[in-house]
C-alpha cells in the first residue's frame, strides 16, 4: 500500500466533521488507511481517501495506518514509521504542531513503536491507546471530550516521557512564593527544581503548554534536543513510575503569555480579563513575582538586573470567559486541588475542612454578618481551636526548614559555593516566618479576642479587624512554606544536576541530595 504524506493526514482531519460546521467535541479514534511518510513530505496536494473512522466501543480494530486520538481541540497521531508520538493543537487558523512526545529508555535514546497498538478506550467520552516501544515499555494515552490535554500513563518504573517543543521559556510555577525562569535558548541539560509541574511558553506568544504529574518522585529535566541532536527544539524531560499519570495541557490563543522588556510591559494589555503573573527574571533562574494588577512591592524591582518581564494567566478571576484556560485550571483538573490544596497537601498540613485562618475566618465572619453567632458558639470555638493547631503545625514546619538550613550549611564543601545562596536564603526566609507577629501565640490571642465578642454588641467591625490579622498570620506561613520548599527543591535539582553533568558524585554533594529528598518526602 502506498504511504501516505503525513501533512496530508492532518489537512484531512476537518473533513471528519460536517462541512461548514464546527468539529463536534466527541472523541473519536481514526485509522488512516496507510502508514504516513515524514511530516516535511512534499506532496502537499494529496488528499487521503483511505480513512477508517473507529467505530464507537469497537477496541479490538487492527490498524492498517497511523492511529489517530481526536476531539475538536487536539488531532494526537502515532506513526508507524515514526519514533514520537505528535500533537497537533487547534488554532484560529487551524491545526498546528506544538509538540512531538517521545518515549526513552534507560539509555536515554528515544523508543521506536512497535507493532501491537491496542485500543483501551473508544467512546464519545474518552478514546485511549495503549502502545508497546522497543524496550518493552507499554505507554497508554488518552484524551477526553472537548479538553485540550492528553494523558499519559507508563507500565514501567522507568524511563522518561521526552516532550519535544518549540519553547521560549519554561516557568516553574510558585503561587505563593516566586517563579522560576529559565530562557530555551542558554539552558543546558539541567534538573528542574519542581514537584509536580512546569509551563513551557512556546514562541510566538501565542501557546502554551503545561505539564503535570501525578507523584512528586518523579523527576523533570530540560534541555535540547530530547535524544534528536539534530533539533533546535526545546525538551522536558518527565520521569516514568509505574501507573503514575502524566498530564500536557495545551493553551492557544493570541497573546497568551508575553515578553515585555521593563517593569510596565511596555503597556501590554492582557487578550482576556484573568489573574495575570508577572515575573521579574532575573539570573539562575530566579525571579520576582507578583500579581499583574496589583503590581510589584518596591523591594521586588529596585536596583535588580533588566528584566525580561514574563506574564502569564495563571488563575481565573470572576470575569474570565469560560473558553479560556489558566494554569490553575489544569492543576485543578489533573491533581484535583488547588494552589492552597496544593502546598498545605505537600507540606502534610492539608485536612479535611480547611483549617486556615483565611476559611475558618470566611465561616466565623458570615455568622456575625447573619447575627447567628450566639447560636453558633460551639461551632466558631471548635473551628478556631482547628485553625489554632493549623497555625501552630505550619509554625513548627517551618522550624524543621530551618533546623534543615543549619543541618545543610554544616554538610558544604569549600568546593561548593552553588549551593551557599540557596542555604543563606532559606535562612531568611525562615526567619522571617517564625517572627513573633506569625506565631501560634499571636493566633491564639486573635482566637481569643474573637471569642470574646460573642454577646457584645456592634462587633461585625472588630470580628472582621482581627480576621485581617488572622489571615495575614495565614498569607506569611504560605508565603513562607512555598519559598522553603522551593529553595529545598533548587538544592536537590542542584546536586542531581551536578552528579550528572559534571560526574562528581563526592559524599558533600549526596549529604546534600540526602538532606534535601528527606525534607521533601518526611511530612
């Protein structure tokens, strides 16, 4: 049978849904007929007219070409004569390629498919594969009705997921501390010091592509090439575990993330109302964050090096259209929490209810406003002991961070002077975490005072004083544990880093990733 231009493949892809109409946001599994040839095929006029679409429940089809995953977001195509698995993402003008993913080995080449493509899932709901590479690894992929994000799913405790982009910047998100930026162009092979995510904006400023896993011990890389020495592109790097998921959400739309060359962003608008961040980079990676509307504290900008200034939506706000995407939608969606959630759940603080001052103040401050709190006495004492023992674990938390900052500075070699502004400034963060404003002490005489209005009259007004200063006990301890966690991840990223890059693997350097993997896993 005769192979089939890939760039063919896809040009076809729209005339699967009704002329003239929208493509429908059903999944649907395609077989093409015959193996495609390399997407820069020539033959750019040929259509295909051998298409087999799936039909629906139908898993046990033998496919005779490439197997395509499609919803009316992504076209998702395995190729027989292709070593990658290449993801097509739909844009005003159409679909474009974003990302190619392969699958390497413990040798870190990249996998060729083998025979033996299983279907796994074939609804309107949800279409899912499940592919065999040449080491013996089976990988599964899977996309749902009108989401823009494929997930996928390794049978090994091994190995990594290579997602292949043409990336500017890769970000890893803090959202109560300050991101980290790093620049596609100067970046060698290096660990990212992130848990669970990583956002590459792609060039244009027109796409996005997001990357989320399910276990914090799994590690990301990023680098170039992605095993293809010949490519300009970008790679991360995501380590397999065993029935671990992974997730690559893809966002388009113009102007979706932006390079400004100065504080102001050159008076760039955002394309669509949502929570805007804006990051301040600086070298290394570091960056100073803040909220686009509410701008940056003098502290942040003064006397620091020029920019760039990346933005990005990382939430939604009340106005956000419902077709846009944010980063927090994707954590949402794909790790079922949110930013708080999130922190609070690495830090082994996370508990049924939510303890913090912010949502036990929320609760306390509606009963006065509904003049219910007499009646509901037992209810504001038992949250406010809740939260009370919230703010006394976070506290003692971030004490280990700094019982953690000394263990580790004693552990440094003179050879070792990566390592040292991490140290000295997790130091500072702790500090300013565990000052007499933020303590347990300070909490429990606010809980008190609260307490003590009960029965008074004209009380709304200071109930709600002492929630500010509740909730800013609340604000200083997330602030605090997200800047520690990040600086125990950038010195674990670090020392795995240097072990691999510069193959020096002395006992300074694992005390160093000992310490830090310890800190991150003992909750």
């Amino acid at each position: 049978m005769k192979a089939v231009p890939f760039l063919f493949l896809l040009a076809s892809l729209p005339l699967l849904s009704v002329r003239g109409e929208e493509e429908p946001p059903i999944t649907r599994i395609l077989d093409s007929g015959s193996p495609s040839t390399e997407r820069e095929s020539a033959e750019m006029l040929t259509i295909p007219t051998a298409w087999t679409q799936i039909l629906e429940d139908q898993t046990n089809h033998q496919f005779s070409g490439d197997a395509v995953l499609r919803n009316d977001r992504l076209a998702v195509v395995l190729r027989k004569q292709g070593n990658g698995v290449e993801v097509f993402s739909k844009t005003a003008a159409g679909l474009k390629h974003r990302a190619t993913l392969n699958f390497l080995g413990t040798n870190s080449s990249p996998q060729v498919l083998r025979e033996g493509l299983e279907i796994v899932d074939n609804t309107s709901a949800g279409v899912g594969v499940a592919v065999r590479f040449t080491e013996g690894g089976t990988v599964r992929f899977r996309l749902t009705t009108g989401e823009a994000t494929l997930e996928i799913q390794s049978s090994e405790p091994s190995g990594f997921v290579a997602l292949r982009s043409n990336t500017r910047y890769v970000v890893v998100p803090d959202y109560f501390g300050d991101d980290l930026i790093y620049s596609a162009k100067t970046a060698r092979d290096f660990c990212l010091p992130t848990e669970n995510m990583c956002l590459n904006l792609l060039e244009g400023e027109d796409a996005m592509i997001m990357s989320v896993w399910q276990s914090n011990e799994q590690d990301a890389w990023f680098g170039r090439g992605g095993g293809d020495e010949k490519s300009d592109h970008s790679c991360t790097r995501i380590c397999c575990l065993k029935n671990q998921k992974i997730w690559v959400a893809f966002f388009e739309a113009p102007g979706t993330w932006h390079k400004g060359s100065g504080i102001a962003g050159e008076n760039w608008k955002p394309p669509f109302p949502a929570k805007w961040r804006a990051s301040f980079a600086r070298d290394n990676g570091l960056a100073d964050s803040w909220d686009l509307g509410r701008g940056p504290d003098p502290g942040q900008t003064t006397g620091k090096h020029e920019g760039p200034l990346i933005i990005y939506p990382i939430d939604r706000s009340t106005s956000t259209p419902l077709t846009a995407m944010c980063a927090t939608d994707v954590m949402r969606n794909t790790l079922g929490v949110g930013p708080c959630q999130y922190i609070l759940a690495c830090e082994g603080l996370g508990a049924q209810g939510d303890p913090t001052p912010n949502s036990v103040m929320n609760w306390v401050e509606k009963q006065f406003e509904q003049k219910k709190q007499k009646k509901a006495v037992n209810d504001i004492s038992e949250r406010l002991e809740v939260m009370k023992k919230h703010v006394a674990d976070a506290h003692a938390r971030i004490e280990r961070y700094a019982e953690f900052a000394a263990r580790a500075r004693k552990s440094l070699s003179g050879d070792q002077d990566a390592f040292r502004p991490i140290v000295d400034g997790l130091d500072q963060v702790t500090a300013t975490g565990l000052t007499a404003a933020a303590s347990p002490e300070k909490s429990r005489q606010l809980a008190s005072q609260v307490l003590s209005l009960i029965g008074k009259d004209n009380n709304l007004e200071e109930c709600r004083r002492l929630g500010r200063e509740l909730r800013s006990i609340g604000a200083v301890q997330d602030s605090t544990l997200a800047k520690c966690r990040m600086a125990v991840r950038r010195l674990r990223a670090q020392a795995r880093s240097v072990s691999v890059n510069q193959l020096q693997d002395g006992e300074s350097t694992k005390l160093i990733q000992r310490l830090a993997d310890q800190m991150l896993q003992n909750k």
